[in-house]
C-alpha cells in the first residue's frame, strides 16, 4: 500500500501517524493556570531534543471541536512552564481519564484522583507518586501546519527521580519503571528487554505473534472504532 499524504485529510493523517510511531513514550503533562487551576494531559507527540541544557518536546493539537486551544496548551503559554510526569501502570487509569475534555475550571488532579507534590523551580505542580517528573521552562513555541497545531521545547531545569531508581553514575533503572507507553489508540506496557543479537529460535516463534492484551478485548479491536475516539488526542467520555 503506497498512500500519497496530499490525499488524505488531518483525521486520517493523525491515525497513520499514530498507527506507525510505535510504540511512543507519554508525557504526563501538568500545567497551572494563571488563575491557579491544576491541569492534566497524556501528550505521546513527545521526545527528548537536546542535552545540553537537557530538551524535551510536546506537540498539542486543539480540542475536538478543531478550534478551540487545549487548557495544556493555554496554561504553558501563559505561565511560561510545565512538568512532564512519567506513568505507570497503576496511573494508567487516572492517565487515560486526564485526556478526556474537562471544562477549563476543572482542578484534573481532584477529577483524577491525584495528589499533587509541589514542584521547585515552575509553579505547575507535580504527580506526587510519579516515578521520574521533569520541570520544564518553555524555550519556544512553534506553530505547525493549517490545524492550529503547535509544538512547545521545554528547559528541563528539575529531574525528580524515585531514590530507589536511581543508580550509580546516574543512570535511571529502567527496567524497575514499569512504564506505559502508546499505541495508536490504546496503551502498552513497558515489559521486555533485551540486546542483540537474539537467539534464531526466539525470533522465529515471535514472527507475526500478535500483541497479548491485558484488558481482554479482541486482538484486532481499538478504541478507533469506538464514540470516545477524537483525533485531537482527547477522549470523548469519561469511561471507554
């Protein structure tokens, strides 16, 4: 299948797009407002920059009625700053419940179930029970596209890392994270690892081996294809 991308419209641009690119590491995103409301968001349009200082990027699209600005992206633009959390599987639940469309004088954190942790550097507060949080200052904002779209660079000027994940020469224990990460529609855990080369029999008996879902569905099923789904990156109902 050979797709020309003047061809196709935003929506389904966005689903190869997050079909392709995966799996994608999420940023938990908390934001203040100016008038000290708490804000929350899983943004997967997400990576690290730079070293030096220490970059990291989140791209936002509006809401799902096309036009109107996400709270994330207002507060950031606003205030100047925003932490990045990192997700585990126990959050994966208040994780996916931030991305639905909260009015914008929702406190997320108490619509979540979240306690917040006061950050040093930023006035948005952290996850408390996060593993690793980063508390970034904006560096620049860039419009993309005809969608309104835009990609903010953040200065990570705080890593908050758990003690117990922290080792020596200051290399993070992946391996003890337990990370969320996505999908297209759907979420996937963090939970293999390994170097190359891998033994000839292993390969052969993953080749074409689906992905083993956690949460019982089909194999074959996503979210796509449900009334929850938005190409904003929001979901449309509290409950999938």
């Amino acid at each position: 299948m050979i797709i020309n991308s003047a061809d196709l419209d935003a929506v389904d641009s966005y689903k190869l797009l997050i079909g392709s690119i995966i799996p994608r590491a999420i940023a938990w995103v908390s934001t203040l407002s100016p008038d000290g409301v708490a804000n929350l968001a899983p943004i997967s349009f997400f990576t690290a920059v730079g070293r030096k200082p220490p970059m990291v990027s989140i791209s936002l699209q509006p809401r799902s009625d096309g036009k109107t600005l996400k709270d994330t992206f207002v507060n950031i633009r606003e205030t100047g700053n925003f932490v990045v959390n990192v997700a585990t599987l126990p959050q994966a639940h208040a994780l996916h419940s931030s991305a639905f469309e909260f009015p914008s004088g929702i406190d997320e954190f108490e619509a979540v179930g979240l306690e917040k942790e006061a950050s040093q550097a930023v006035s948005a507060p952290r996850i408390k029970d996060a593993p690793i949080a980063m508390e970034c200052i904006v560096n620049r904002i860039i419009p993309v596209g005809e969608m309104n779209d835009h990609v903010v660079w953040g200065e990570v000027v705080r890593f908050h890392v758990k003690d117990e994940l922290y080792l020596e020469r200051g290399r993070i224990d992946t391996a003890a994270v337990a990370a969320v990460g996505r999908l297209a529609a759907e979420y996937t855990l963090v939970e293999n690892v390994f170097t190359t080369p891998l033994e000839d029999e292993l390969l052969k008996a993953k080749h074409k081996q689906r992905m083993a879902r956690l949460d019982g569905q089909p194999s074959d099923w996503s979210p796509i294809n449900t009334a929850a789904w938005s190409p904003s990156g929001s979901t449309l109902t509290k409950e999938q």
